[in-house]
C-alpha cells in the first residue's frame, strides 16, 4: 500500500494547521506516511467546506484518488472523513483507519512513549540497533521541507508540477507516477490553484476579471453571457494578467462570489447527465437551501421538492413539474457548490434482545 499524503482545496491556514497535525500524526506513527504534492499522493485531503472542495472532490476522485474529506458536517461522500476542527489525534486516527498496518506492533492508536509499560516497547534483536539508528534521520527530510508561499498580490498561472518519484530501494522501485490531466474548464482551473492572483479572461467580445485571492469575480450581473467562460475548454494562455486593476473593475461593477460561477460551471457540465462519479439511480437531497436565479424560475420549484427530502431524480422531477434533463443539471450544479449531497442511510441498530421472564410478558401485553 501506498502510504503518500497529499492535501488541496483549502485556504493558507487551514493547509499549515493540517500540515502541522500530519506530521505529529506521521511521527507517533514511526514516519511511515509521506507528505507529497497532490499530484503524486495517492491519499488526498480536500476542505469541503471551502469554496473550492467540492470541485476539487470531483476532480481527484475522476483522477482515482482516494479522498480525505475535510469538514464540519457530520457526513461526506469523500472515501473518508476527517472532523473539523481537527488535530493530531483526530488525523491519526484517520490514517489508522486507512492503514492499519502502519501502526507499531502492540500499540493502540499511537499512545506516546511514556505512555507505554516497559514490557509494550519493542525491544531490537541483535544487530538492529546500529541499523535502526542510522537509517532513521533520512526519511524525514522530504516530508518536513516547506512549501514556499504563493504570492497572491502577483496574477500567475502555476504550471503543472513535474512528475516526483520518491526514493524506494531499487528492488521495490515503483512505476513513474501519472500527472493530473490538464485542467479544461473553467471550474477545474480555479480547483487545480494554477491559477492565481488578478486575471481577465474574455469570450465572445465579454469580459470577466477574476481575483483568486479574494475569492470574487466581476462581470455581468446574468449568468448566461458567462456560457461561454465555464462551459467551453480553456488553455493557460487564456488567463490575461490585469495591470490596472481598478480600472478594468471600475467598468464592470460590484463583485460577486467566485462560487457563482463554479454552481454555473456545474449547471453546464452534465447537459441533461449526471456527473461522473454519481448514480443516476441514487436520492439525492439538499442540505441547505441553494441561491437561485432568476434566468432559471424553474429552480425554485425543484429546490421545494427536494427539500422535502431524499429522492431520485425521476421522483424529484415528477414533484416539481419540472423535466428530468434540467432536474439533473439542477443537481449537478448544487453538488459542485455542497448545496446537495447524495442520501446516506444509518447502519442499521442492533436488535436489543427481548426481556424474558414475568416482567418481559407483562410489558408484551
């Protein structure tokens, strides 16, 4: 199993914290876990309660990436969960619920060494010793290097990481890893963090600024002239650095949440199917109620419906009147944003055995 830890779609803080516990977490474990770009971890932890988790979720899960999700909530579809607020133990605990294995022998989940009794330490054999001691230190130097800080004062477009292989003996070398496809739409460049800092992109004679750092976008105030920015495929080159920004701002008005254009982005995807990842013939509900448009009225009525509780996409399109294509890019849209989720039924209690005796055949009258 490969034990590599990666982590994504969440603000500076909250990646330092998280960086912080993994490698408190990855010490008390032995330092099997190693901390790698996203590209090349085979483990990824995603904020899904950021703007941004959700659509980095469906990206790294298109990707076979297996994913931590990151939240508050008391669910998520990712492959595991991690609680927020979150620390070492919290962290740990995931990492012994992925790998087992990895724990040291005779241990509960990483107690710490003054925490053991004398006869829980493992004792070296003969000869190990000198081996263990000198082949520590070196393990740890890849994981606990810092990552430089991404400016977000200067607008930049990231290019795409080079393929890292870390070191193993040559007998166990593994195969080259396979880099993240190239981000297409507009919704996976802004997920990916390739692009940063002020940027103009333009199609069909429309403008849209975007301020990665801010998290906000200024353009039309309708979505539709937008089409063309989140549904068609964009190159790196497309993203025009802005140097007079209070200008270009100046002309097109207030700003509005970049989150708009990535529920609009995942509006578009499907076109009439679900995205991949999701069965068609789960119920689906929503968790909170969306932000609706006025260029969509039909989405009110599917958001009723829906917030009447789990149902499939046939039963939700037969509620609100609305057809099953446009219910489908409805849902689409408010999984992309954490606004719906598919329905997670309890594990089923365990039956509590029936009393017997006088009082139990009192009570069963």
């Amino acid at each position: 199993m490969s034990l590599t830890f990666g982590l994504t779609g969440m603000d500076p803080a909250t990646e330092t914290s998280l960086k912080t516990a993994f490698d408190e977490a990855n010490r008390r474990l032995g330092g099997t876990w190693q901390l790698l770009p996203e590209t090349q971890g085979e483990y990824i932890a995603v904020d899904m309660d950021s703007m941004y988790g959700p659509m980095s979720w469906l990206r790294l899960h298109a990707a076979g990436k297996t994913v931590i999700g990151l939240t508050s909530a008391p669910r998520t579809q990712a492959d595991f969960r991690l609680a927020q607020p979150f620390d070492a133990n919290s962290l740990l605990q995931v990492l012994n619920e992925i790998a087992p294995q990895s724990a040291p022998a005779g241990l509960t989940p990483a107690p710490e060494p003054q925490d053991q009794l004398p006869e829980e330490q493992p004792q070296p054999l003969d000869g190990e010793a000198g081996a263990t001691a000198d082949a520590a230190p070196a393990s740890t130097e890849e994981t606990t290097r810092p990552r430089e800080p991404a400016s977000a004062a200067v607008a930049q477009v990231v290019p795409a990481a080079p393929s890292m292989q870390p070191h193993t003996p040559p007998q166990a070398a593994a195969p080259a890893s396979i880099p993240d496809p190239e981000p297409r739409t507009l919704a996976e460049w802004l997920a990916s963090g390739r692009v940063q800092g002020q940027l103009k992109l333009e199609r069909d004679g429309v403008a849209l600024l975007l301020d990665t750092a801010q998290r906000q976008y200024h353009g039309p105030a309708a979505l539709k002239p937008l089409a063309g920015h989140v549904g068609s495929p964009l190159e790196a080159g497309d993203f025009v650095p802005v140097k007079d920004w209070s200008a270009e701002v100046a002309a097109l008005g207030a700003p509005q949440p970049l989150s708009r254009l990535v529920w609009f982005g995942g509006l578009l995807a499907g076109q009439g199917k679900l995205m991949p990842g999701f069965d068609p013939q789960a119920r689906y509900q929503m968790l909170k109620w969306p932000q609706t448009e006025r260029e969509y009225p039909k989405h009110f009525r599917i958001a009723t419906a829906m917030m009447k509780g789990p149902a499939t996409l046939g039963e939700i399109a037969e509620a609100s009147g609305v057809p099953e294509a446009d219910v489908t890019d409805f849902v689409n849209a408010s999984l992309a944003t954490g606004f719906a989720d598919i329905e997670h039924l309890p594990e089923p209690e365990a039956e509590t055995p029936k009393s017997g005796g006088l009082f139990g055949r009192l009570r069963g009258r």
